[in-house]
C-alpha cells in the first residue's frame, strides 16, 4: 500500500507540476491564434531567449525557458508564424514512436522552429522519425495558414478552426477529459466568444490555477501578425506586448520575462521583502494600496511560494505565510488540506516540530500528502535508505530536497552525529541535497552528480544514493 500511494505521489506531482492550457483557432478575419497558460511552482525565474536567423536557410525565433536561458525549452514561436507548447500527460506507452527512427539531427524543437516555416512541413518529418523525449507529455501546434495540430505519444490529431488541449490526451473519451476542470470552461468560452484576443485573455484568466500551482505566466500570439501578448503573474490587466520581427531585429539574447513587468505588484512585493529583510515594507504596502482583499491573497501567496519552494528562503517564507494567511479566505480554490500541510512545512523548517505535528494531527480531511509529512516528522517510516548529515550542531532544522518531489519537503531529526532521516523510496537512484538556514548543502561524503537542473530550472549538483 505505501509503495501505491508513494508512486501515486510522483504521477500527481508531475501532473499539477507540468500543468497547462493551451488554445489555437482562427478568427473571423482568417488570422491564427494561439494561447498559452504556463503553470508551475510559482517563480520569477522564466526566460525569454531571442534567437535571430543564422543564414538565408533558416528562420529566426523565440524560446520561453525555467531558471536559465539553456533550460529546457516550454514553448516557442518563430518568425515564419509557427507555434508550439506542451502538456504534461499521466505515463502512457508511446505507441508513436513505433516504426519511426530517434530524430537524428540534434532537438527536434529546436528544428522545427528554425527550419518549419508551416505545421505540415513539421508532421512530414513523423513520417520517419519521433521525438525522443515525448513519453509523458503532448505537442500543441499551430501556424498562421490556420494549420494546428496535436502530437500525443499515441496518435497525431489535426484542426482547422479551434483546438484545445490541458493535460490528458486529447484522444481519450474516458474521465481524464471529465475530470479537467479547465477544459469544459475553454469550451464554453469558445463556444460563446470565439477566437479573439479578449477571449483568449478571458479564457486565460478563467483557467488560472491561482492555487499552490500558479500559472506563471500567459503567452498569447497573432501568428499572422507576429504580435505577441505576455502576461505575468496571475495579472491579466498589465500585459508585455511586442512583435516577434521586432524582437528579433534586436540580435541574440535572453532576457527574464518579469523585466518586463516593473510595475508588477506580487513582483513589487517581493522586491521590498528582499531589500528590507523583514515584513515591515510589505505590510506597509498592502495597508496603503487599493489593491481587493483577492488581489492580496494573490500576490502573498505568489511571493511566498517564490521564496520558499524556489529560492528556499526560509526564514522570509514563514513571515509571508503569516501574512498570507490573513487572506487566504479571499481564495475559495484554496484547498484547507493543503493550506495546512504547508503551514506545517513552514513550521518544520523552523525547528517548530512539536507544532508541525500538532497541525497535520489536527487536519480534518488528511491527504497523502499530510500522512507522508506526519510519518516523516515522528519517525515512522520503516526506512529503505537513511540519510545522514554530519555537523550543523546550532541549526534549528535540516531540510531535504528529493529531486523530483517539487513542494514536498522532508526533515532530517538530530542526533548527537548529527542528522538523520529514514527515507522510504521505491527509485533505483535517488537524488538530494539538504537545505540549512536557507543554504544548500551537499554531503561530502556522498557521491554527487555534476550540472542537474533543479526545480528553479538552472542546473547545480545532487547527492546520490544509488540502490
């Protein structure tokens, strides 16, 4: 039963991780859309790499990339008017690749942006061969001749006037479709509204997580035009608008897309708890501003999750969260359960055990996710491995971070060697790093794996432990 409940663990997490909408159509003038919500652990740390053409053979184009330009690409466009994002989808056998060859000619994204000037020309090449890398997630296509299309790891859908795709397969008939709560609400948006801009930002805005998966930005785009729409932050009133022509006329380089947000209010936010240390600032802020009790909850909640599931700030994470949790009633998406685990995983962090516990014991609809956090914090866990820290006698607590498990920490107890954790885990190779007063920390005596990408999306070593 642990082994279930521990692999249904990673399936959620990727899931909720990797969560995203996207929408392509065409409207009543004959122009291509397309539309994207990109949701995640709430970050500032999101790229927007300018790539101009190399020579007369090939296109120029954009990339959109997690905690540095060299991260893995999330989605693109280029100048010829092509478009292309990804959802995550549940593990599922990828029956496309049968009788195809790997792509040989390095990333097959990367390809299509800078030789596809139209879908098909992109498809042609899955005559041959397939993309390496696509077991658990779909393709959303479109381009300006109104061409759009999906990959999944099974089929290959094609449209012409709308198409929408979150995170199941768009083949499936079964309760994955029923149970997106995103997808009935694009439809009937579509249904009513069509394709324009104001549709796809009502739609962006209406399928927002606006939970503790956030959508960290919206990417909307006039493939006939080249006009592009970027919106930060759960802020669907302040847009970055630019032209991908424009863009590129500017040469190579990559840029954060939240510099193009100065005055983005949870970004604001943010930026006053760092300069001032201390909430002081903050509070100050939210009592002089007109900004609803919503718009509140929503820029806490989002400066929170920022600094203590990202950059592991710890001490200014658990300031925030009292903060927030003045508010969190403003949010009726808020799950309680989860509101709860979290503020154990904050309490945790401050050496607060006792308390921790007394939170998860006292949670009225227990998850997986509060009974894992309890078993790990009294011990109960019957181990498969056991981390040890040496040293760090002062440290109030002693994180562990599992690579894979976003927003779900684990903590060392001490002892007089120092600090242990039994771990229960059902990988061959387990990769980590400890967390002490918001520093990461590795373990000398562990081996280690060089240039890992981590959850903030740049790359940094890991333990191992191997089994």
């Amino acid at each position: 039963m642990k082994t279930y409940w521990f692999l249904l663990l990673l399936l959620l997490v990727a899931l909720t991780a990797h969560a995203c909408t996207i929408v392509s159509g065409t409207d009543r003038l004959g122009q291509t859309w397309a539309m994207n919500n990109e949701d995640f652990f709430h970050t500032y740390a999101n790229y927007v790499n300018v790539y101009p053409a190399t020579d007369q053979h090939t296109l120029g184009y954009l990339t959109l990339t997690f905690g540095a330009p060299e991260g893995s690409i999330q989605g693109g466009s280029n100048e010829a008017g092509v478009f292309f994002d990804l959802n995550a989808l549940p593990p599922q056998p990828y029956k496309l690749r049968r009788g195809r060859k790997p792509f040989p000619y390095g990333s097959m994204l990367v390809y299509l942006l800078q030789r596809c000037a139209s879908v098909p020309q992109f498809l042609a090449l899955w005559d041959k061969y397939y993309l390496p890398e696509m077991g658990n997630v779909q393709l959303h296509l479109a381009d300006k001749y109104g061409n759009l299309a999906v990959i999944t790891p099974d089929t290959i859908v094609r449209a012409k006037k709308q198409l929408v795709s979150t995170n199941f397969n768009v083949c499936d008939t079964g309760p994955g479709k029923a149970s997106c709560w995103r997808y009935p609400i694009t439809q009937r948006l579509l249904a009513t509204g069509g394709i324009s801009h104001a549709n796809l930002v009502q739609i962006a805005a209406a399928t927002s997580w606006r939970e503790f998966t956030t959508t960290l930005y919206t990417n909307i785009h006039n493939l006939s035009t080249g006009d592009s729409w970027f919106y930060l932050a759960e802020d669907y009133q302040t847009p970055w608008q630019t032209n991908i022509h424009t863009l590129l006329k500017g040469g190579r380089r990559s840029f954060l897309l939240a510099s193009k947000f100065p005055r983005n209010a949870s970004l604001h936010l943010t930026r006053l708890l760092t300069r001032s240390g201390d909430t002081s600032a903050v509070t100050y802020f939210l009592q002089i501003s007109r900004f609803s009790a919503p718009q509140k909850e929503s820029m806490l909640r989002l400066a929170f999750l920022h600094q203590f599931y990202i950059e592991h700030t710890f001490d200014q994470a658990a300031r925030l969260f009292a903060l927030w949790a003045q508010y969190v009633a403003a949010n009726p998406r808020l799950d309680p359960t989860e509101v709860q685990f979290t503020k154990a995983e904050v309490l945790a962090t401050q050496g607060e055990n006792a308390a921790a516990i007394g939170v998860l014991q006292a949670v009225r609809q227990p998850s997986w996710k509060t009974t894992a956090l309890l078993a790990s914090l009294q011990g109960q866990d019957p181990p498969i491995v056991r981390l040890q820290l040496a040293g760090f006698p002062a440290a109030q607590a002693v994180v562990v971070e599992v690579k894979g498990d976003y927003q779900f920490y684990r903590f060392l107890q001490p002892t007089p060697q120092g600090w242990v954790l039994p771990l229960q885990t059902t990988r061959k190779e387990l990769k980590y790093c400890y967390y002490v007063a918001g520093k990461r920390v590795l373990d000398p005596t562990q081996p280690r794996l060089e240039k890992q990408e981590t959850v903030k999306g740049d790359l940094a070593p890991f333990n191992v432990w191997r089994l």
